[in-house]
C-alpha cells in the first residue's frame, strides 16, 4: 500500500507532496536532525488525514487504507527521532519505551506491505532489533486478566455479534479494526521473556549503579555511533573470565568451602568462570535507506 506514492493519481494531487515530505524525512534523518524529522512528520500526518478525507468523499477506500499506512509510517519515523533525542541526552531507561513505539508502529506498515522488503522495510525491522539486544532488559510483567465485554471500534457491536463483519487488525476506509475491550477484571501479573508488550521490565531494586553501567552495551554503542541509520549486528557470545578469589588456593589445599575435599576435586573446577560476552560490529559504509520513493509515472 505504500506503493500508492509511487503513483500520480491526477484527483489526489496531494499525494506528491506527501511523498516529497518522505523523502525529506529519509533524508534529515540521515544527517540526524531529530526535531526536523519529527516536525516534517507532524505535517505529513495532517497532510495524510486530508487526502483520507477527501478519499472517503469520493468513494475511495483504497487511498483512504493507504493513507493509514502512510501515516503509521511517518508515525514510525517520529518515535524513532524521539528515540534518538533521548538517546543523545543518555536517558536510556526512557528510550526503551520510544524504541517499543517504533516498533510497534512498523508492524501497522510491515502488515499491509505486499513486498516486505521493499522501501528497505524489513532491513530496517532489523535494525531496530539489533538496538534491542543492546538492553539489559529480559523478564518483563505481563497482565493476567479477565475481559468481560469486547466490542468492535469500527461499528460498536459485540465481537460475537454475527452481524458485525469486520475483522481485527484488517482495514475499513482507513481505520484499522479493532477490539475495545471493557470491564476488564485483573487477575495477576506473570513474569515472562516474551510478552506481547515489552514497556513493562523487571528491575533490580536498591540498584545504586549510573545509566552507564547498567546500559553498559548500550552506552558503549552510543560513544562509537550515533548515525541512527549505520547497519551494526549484535552477537551474545560467552568468555571465560579467571575467578579471583581461589587465586591463592593450591590444587591439593582443602576446599576453601569446608566441603572437606581437595581443591582440585572441588571448587577448584570452577577456577574459570563464564559470563556472557558481546559483540558490536559497525558496518561502516552500510547505510539503511528505509522507504526513499521516486515517482514511476
Ligand atoms: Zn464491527
Ligand atoms: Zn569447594
């Protein structure tokens, strides 16, 4: 659907200026002028909701489906400049929650593409997971509960009304289906490495340590790059680090740990101790080039 501004359509005119207002997006986002970018998105959403407007009016429901995923795209290009402005100021905490916006908006645009990797949309879904392996971040809560009343938000009635024909997630004249639910009773909270909505992280408490030594991968990254576009891979691997403390211990001593054994036959084996490692590689001449359009007619 983002195809459509590739078109000239001569009743939507307005189209061409919107796909200019894109290609400028790419384009200050690649010379990392966040509050550019996020002002050019500001404008391209307005734009987009005349041109939907003016689809309805005119029986359009294409343009007017297109016009969301144009929209979810430029709202995709806004979250993440407000990621990098948080980036850049070190609030890595908060940054967490802009990069679950960015991703999450991509998925209304990656949904209704027929090519996933055209525009350079899956290079770019990608990139954004590299950026999250950079957390420290693997448990998260996730809400247990108990939905009384489920509605439809294109036409109110219950989802278990026949008479409501719209599907979850599909596109009615620009809107996107989906379920309103009510009287939602909570049940519990459950820890879990893979919930459906990862803003909610389990943390330490009492944990007395700076930003940059609880994001140290993260904060390592941001002083070697801050190109928001620049491809890097991530890799976990593991080293074995030399424990300290059994440095003064022999291999025929007691055990340290009174188990009454030999060294050796003991902790001793465990000399070496294996801690997760990670590797940064910046590809330095790869530039990702999410959705530069130029016109085919
Ligand atoms: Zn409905
Ligand atoms: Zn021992």
């Amino acid at each position: 659907m983002l195809s459509i501004l590739k078109k000239e359509l001569a009743d939507f005119s307005e189209l061409s200026s919107v796909r200019t207002n894109i290609n400028t997006i790419y384009r200050e986002l690649e010379s990392e002028n966040y509050d550019k970018v996020i002002q050019i998105c500001d404008l391209s959403i307005e734009k987009c909701e005349k041109v939907k407007e003016k689809a309805i009016t005119s029986k359009n429901e294409e343009i007017a489906n297109s016009m969301f995923v144009v929209n979810a795209y430029c709202k995709v290009m806004k979250c993440y400049s407000n990621y990098w402005n948080k980036i850049l100021e070190g609030k890595y905490k908060d940054s967490w929650v802009d990069l679950q916006d960015t991703i999450n908006n991509l998925i209304n645009v990656t949904k209704f593409m027929e090519n996933q990797t055209e525009f350079g949309i899956s290079e770019f879904n990608s990139h954004l997971n590299e950026l999250e392996k950079l957390y420290p971040y693997s448990i998260f809560a996730s809400s247990e509960m108990v939905i009384e009343t489920k509605e439809c938000s294109i036409c109110g009635k219950s989802v278990l009304d026949m008479d409501c024909i719209h599907i979850p997630g599909n596109l009615y004249w620009g809107q996107m289906a989906a379920i309103i639910c009510k009287d939602i009773v909570f049940q519990a909270v459950a820890l879990v490495e893979h919930p459906m909505d990862k803003r909610c992280v389990i943390e330490i408490s009492d944990d007395y340590r700076t930003d940059k030594e609880k994001f140290k991968l993260l904060h390592y990254f941001v002083e070697n790059n801050t190109n928001p576009l620049k491809l890097f891979t991530v890799t976990e691997t593991h080293k074995y680090y030399y424990n300290e403390k059994y440095h003064k211990y022999k291999r025929n001593d007691p055990c340290p740990c009174i188990s009454g054994k030999k060294f050796k036959k003991c902790c001793g084996e465990n000399k070496y101790e294996r801690r997760p490692h990670f590797h940064i590689e910046l590809k330095d001449d790869i530039r990702l080039r999410p959705l530069l359009i130029t016109s085919e007619s």
